[in-house]
C-alpha cells in the first residue's frame, strides 16, 4: 500500500489520520479508493493536496523537502519489490508464446484453488507481520513486540475463520512495524555512543589490571561485534557500565596514594567530587533506563510518577539517590505492575462476559471484541491494555443501549483515543489534557465533541516538532563544521567531543524520531556544543604558548644564560633532548622539541605544581590518539616522555640524561 507508506513517513509533520482523509477525499475525487492509486496519482496528490495542507503548519520549504523525500523513496520502493511476496501466492510461469504486452492470468490448478485478490492482500499482511514478529524475536519484551504478537494472533485468526481483515488492525500493525524500525535504528545509535565511551573508559583503567579488566575487555568486543550486524546487547552494556564506574572510582581513589606515618589517607575535594559526578552519571542512564522500561505504568500511576520526576529533579540538581532508593523504586514499580495486571484481566473478564450478551453479528460488537482480544494478548504477554480497556469501558454502554447511533458514537471514541495516543509522543501541549478530558466526557454523555479542534491543536505541534527538529539538525551540522578545526588538537576535551560527533552525525542519518530518540539528541548536542566552548578556549591557550614559546619564552630563556644572539650556544649550555622527552617548568617548555601537546603539557605541569601533596607529587598518565604521555615530578616542574604506549614512554623516560 504505497499510500500507507507516504502516510508514515510524514507522520511527524501531520496526524496519520488526517493525512489518510485527505488522500482518501483525494482519490474519491477520482472516483478511485487509496490503494487503487496509481504510483502517478499518489505523486500528484502528494505534490498538490499534500503539499498545501503540511504549509499550514510547517515552512513551505520544509514541506516541499519532506514531499520530494517520500516520493524519492516510493519510486524506490517500486524498483525493489515490485510485486507482493511470491510465497504468499503461487502463480504459475505464463507459456513460452505469451508476449510481454499481453499478459494473461494463468489458470488456478484444480487441486489447489486460487484465493481471491482480497484473500491474498490479507496473507500478504499477515505474513509480513509474522516476519517482522522473527526478525524482533530478539526483543520480546519491548512493549511495541508484545503488541505486534497481539495483533498477529487476532489477524490470523481472522484469516483462518475467512474473515476480511479488519483495516484498522492491519494499519496499525504496519505502524508498529516502522515504529519498532525506528526504535532499533535509535538503540543502535545509543549503543554506538555508549560503546564509544566505554571504549574511552577502558582506556583509562587498562593498566590497573585484574579480572574486572578482562571482563571489561570481554563485554566490549561482544557488544562491538553485536553492534556490527545491527544487534542489541542491553544487559552486556549495562554490565560494562557497572564495572566501568567501579574501575575508575577506584582510579581516581587511588590518586590519594599510601597514607604516611600511620595516618588514613585523605581524598581531595577534587577527586570527592570525581567519584561522586561518576555516581551521579551513571544514576541518571539508570533512572532513565527504568523510566522507559515501566513507561506504560507510569501513565496510570500518578504517584509512582511523581516519586520519579521528584527523584529526576534531585539528580539535576546534583545530588545522588543511593543504590537502596533505587532497590526500593524497582520493587515499588513491579509490585505495582503486577497489582495493574491482576487489574486489568479483572476488568477485561468482566467486558467480555458483557460482549458475549450482545449480538456479535453487528459491525460495532465485533469491533469490540476484536478489541477484547487484543487486550487479551497484551495481558497474556504481561504487558498493560490500558489503551484497550478505556476504549471498551467508553464503548460497552453505548452498544448496551441499543441506540442507532451507537456505531458513530463508537467512532468517535476510537478517534479520541487515537488523539491521547498521538499527544504522547509529543512535548507537552499546554491545555490539551483539559481539553481530552472535556471531550470525553461529553462523549460517555451522548454528545458531540469537536475532534476536529483537537486535530488542530496536534497537527500545530507535530509542525513546531518537526521545525525544532531543523533547528537541531542546523546546529549540529555547525558544531560538526567547528569541530573539524579543533580536530587536531590533543587532550580528553576534543577526545570527547570527537566521540560526541560521530554520534551527532549518525542522529542526522535518522528520519523521524521518538519522544526518547528526541531527547536522547538533544542531550548530546548540548554536551557536545559545551565541550566546543571548551575546545575554543584550549585552541587560544595553545595558540597563545605557540606564541609565547617561540618569542618571549625562547628571548628571556636566552638572555638568562647570558647567550646573547648566538642560540648554537644553547646546545652546549642546555643540551636537546632525546626524542619523546621534555622538561617542563613553570609553565614554559624548557627543553625538547617543539610540540604543541608539550606547550599544553607545560601549562598542566604549573598547575599540578601547584597542588598539595601528596596529589602534586603523583605520577599522571594521559592517553591521546597520539600516544601515551608520561608525566614524573623534577626540580618544581616535570619530565615528560611520549610513547606508542605507557612501557615505551617509561623506557623513554629512563633515557632521560641527568
């Protein structure tokens, strides 16, 4: 159904349903229903009808963008797969003298009858619902798989009683089909991220050995090989990321060193606050992680809800949970998962023993039950059915009543219902909750409600979401086009922006994003056009000692030793150095050779000077993409040796002339 896929892919600038009444008015106009529509005549609707109705609420460049994309993509989709899968039907080949310009249908062999054309659209749903069903089976516990089993099932058997399959269940298991597409195309750019920084991680606590370490390095190349052929390791990276943090909190303890003299060794306030900002990263992924796993439970729990924003507010304010909060949080949300299950099959035992009363032969009750059914799965698979429940409980006096008007009224339900679902993908809407809540219970009244106001109001944002996500997508490609000058530059600043840029990049990759998928940008942008402001600065420092060294620092060096303007002098007062090592003091480059990591070095040097002992006294190793740099305390300042690794620069080191 090309026109079903022109609808998901412009889902996030216009409703599903509007964009679907609006090809339909279209097509009725050519006196043709939407899937009867010809590749030209979809081109053209999008092109005309489409193209005014997105520039009501969105710039028309941006529309005319979007257009061109779908119908790039349809004339692809075309060229691929051309017909419907040949497994579903069997046609045989035509005869040797048939020519191509005069096709014939073959005839249905005797044995096995032909299906009808409507008989044979349906397998082909069925079936690519159950192979999307095989290709997911890796994530059977994401709520949007549990659904999709759900909806299989009560589509199979429709088909196996030899009933038209329902169209809306059918649309809507195609949704789910490009929503879990879409889920696994942002995880993957999640994991990707979080491989980068692991990997980063590891490359700080290596050297400190242990069983911890090769576990490390054993969970990474599984998740690095998981990530290569599109897979997810959720638990392998949740792991890594516990003994990460245990790793470098023992990394940065340890720069206290041995306690002298009998006394217990004192942590600084800088390395008290390191390991508490590592504490506190790392409950922030885990508070989110279990926000979206009980995601569905925390829209019937007000106070679970509550109690989660509350914990979320604390941690942007800087503070830390505690490993019992989040025990006690866990236990709370499950308890209260199971409680809502044992809920909800009560309730729904209840409205199917009030189905079963009524007459299943009309359109309405059927429809209900189909609903019943579902919500079954859901139930069965352990997930929520509270969309389901709510449309049932809206739904049953209605068609106890009786009323002529029953059906309409029970339209109108399923479209408010669609309306909530819609809402909540987007950022907050001031004032809809009211205005749902309002035309709901005028519906369980009898009367009418103005859904088409409601349309409106989600159709404005969907607009202003998509023109924000312009707006990140422009400023993520400046921090990229920034990023390319600083590139060059050594230190954990541009390390980390780096990683934060190949992220960036595989975010503007993705097409429609999700309201996680959307955060989860947003987040790593302003971290990444943070650490620029920083990169910025380290570029004017660097650039400042590249002047400083090769004037004023090399001048007054000179004129100290009384060298005059014969600097061949200088290799018989202060000889060069071996190549890799420097001598660092009071901020200068003493002697080496040129270097701008050694000129920042220097600077690190002054500082570190500068601490009390025994902190400013340490051995410090840093990692770059150059190398390893090894830093010793001498005479008030530091030697400095680089190597390919940390044993090469000690080597080095040792060389050091005297």
């Amino acid at each position: 159904m090309p026109y079903r896929q022109a609808v998901a892919q412009l889902g996030d600038l216009i409703s599903a349903r509007a964009l679907e009444r609006l090809i339909e008015s279209a097509a009725q106009d050519r006196s043709m229903r939407p899937e009867e529509l010809s590749s030209a005549q979809l081109a053209d609707i999008l092109k005309r009808d489409v193209f005014r109705r997105l520039q009501l609420t969105v710039p028309a460049s941006l529309a005319k963008r979007r257009i061109e994309e779908v119908l790039a993509n349809l004339k692809l989709s075309a060229v691929v797969s051309p017909a419907p899968p040949s497994a579903v039907t069997r046609i045989e080949p035509p005869p040797q003298s048939q020519q191509s310009g005069a096709a014939q249908v073959p005839e249905p062999q005797q044995s096995a009858p032909q299906p009808s054309a409507a008989q044979a659209q349906n397998q082909v749903h069925v079936a690519s619902l159950e192979e999307s069903l095989k290709a997911y089976s890796l994530y059977f516990d994401w709520p949007e798989v549990k659904r999709l089993r759900a909806l299989s099932a009560v589509l199979h058997g429709e088909l196996g009683a030899g009933k038209p399959l329902p169209d809306k269940l059918v649309a809507e298991g195609l949704d789910l089909q490009e929503t879990l597409s879409r889920r696994l195309a942002e995880a993957l750019v999640m994991q990707e991220s979080d491989l980068a920084e692991l990997r980063a991680g590891f490359g700080r606590v290596e050297g400190v050995g242990g069983p911890k370490v090769r576990r490390l390095s054993g969970l990474l190349q599984s998740i690095e090989d998981a990530q290569k052929t599109g897979a997810l390791l959720p638990s392998e990276v949740e792991r890594a990321r516990n003994l990460t943090l245990d790793l470098r909190k023992l990394v940065a303890s340890s720069v206290v060193g041995l306690p002298t003299g009998g006394a217990a060794p004192q942590a600084s306030d800088d390395v008290v606050q390191q390991v508490r900002e590592l504490d506190r990263a790392h409950e922030v992924r885990a508070l989110s992680d279990l926000s979206r796993e009980f995601a569905p439970l925390l829209r019937v729990e007000e106070g679970l809800n509550l109690e989660i924003q509350a914990a979320k507010e604390r941690l942007d304010g800087g503070h830390l949970l505690g490993e019992e909060r989040f025990v006690r949080l866990r236990s709370d949300l499950e308890a209260a998962q199971l409680a809502q299950l044992a809920q909800q099959q009560t309730e729904l035992s209840d409205f199917e023993t009030r189905l079963s009363q009524l007459d299943s032969a009309l359109r309405p009750v059927e429809q209900a039950q189909l609903g019943a059914a579902v919500a079954r799965g859901l139930l069965s698979s352990g997930s929520l059915a509270t969309d389901e429940l709510r449309l049932l409980s809206r739904s049953l006096p209605l068609l106890e009543s009786g009323d002529a008007s029953a059906e309409d009224a029970l339209e109108n339900q399923r479209e408010l219902l669609e309306i909530e679902q819609a809402a909540r993908d987007l950022p907050v809407i001031e004032g809809l909750q009211g205005d749902l809540s309002q035309a709901a219970q005028a519906l369980e009244r009898g009367e009418m409600a103005d859904l088409s106001a409601l349309w409106a109001v989600i159709d404005q944002r969907k607009g202003v979401a998509a023109q924000e996500r312009e707006a990140l997508d422009l400023r993520t490609r400046q921090v990229l086009d920034e990023y390319g000058r600083y590139r060059h530059l050594a230190g954990d600043t541009i390390s980390h922006l780096g990683r934060l840029a190949d992220t960036l990049r595989s975010h503007l990759k993705l097409g429609k994003l999700s309201a996680d998928g959307r955060a989860h940008y947003m987040q790593v942008l302003g971290d990444a056009e943070a650490l620029l402001s920083e990169a910025r600065a380290e570029f004017q420092v660097a650039r400042d000692l590249t002047a400083q060294f090769g004037e004023e620092a090399l001048t007054g060096l000179l004129d100290a030793l009384g060298l005059d303007e014969e600097p061949e002098q200088e290799l018989v007062t202060l000889p060069p150095l071996p190549q890799g090592l420097w001598e660092l003091r009071g901020g200068t480059v003493m002697r080496g050779a040129p270097d701008p990591q050694a000129w920042s070095l220097a600077r690190l040097s002054a500082q570190l000077a500068e601490l009390p002992l025994p902190i400013g006294d340490a051995e410090v190793r840093l990692d770059t993409p150059q190398g390893v740099w090894l830093l010793l305390p001498h005479l008030g300042g530091h030697r400095a040796a680089q190597g390919r690794d940390i044993e090469e620069a000690r080597a080095r080191m040792s060389d050091f002339p005297e």
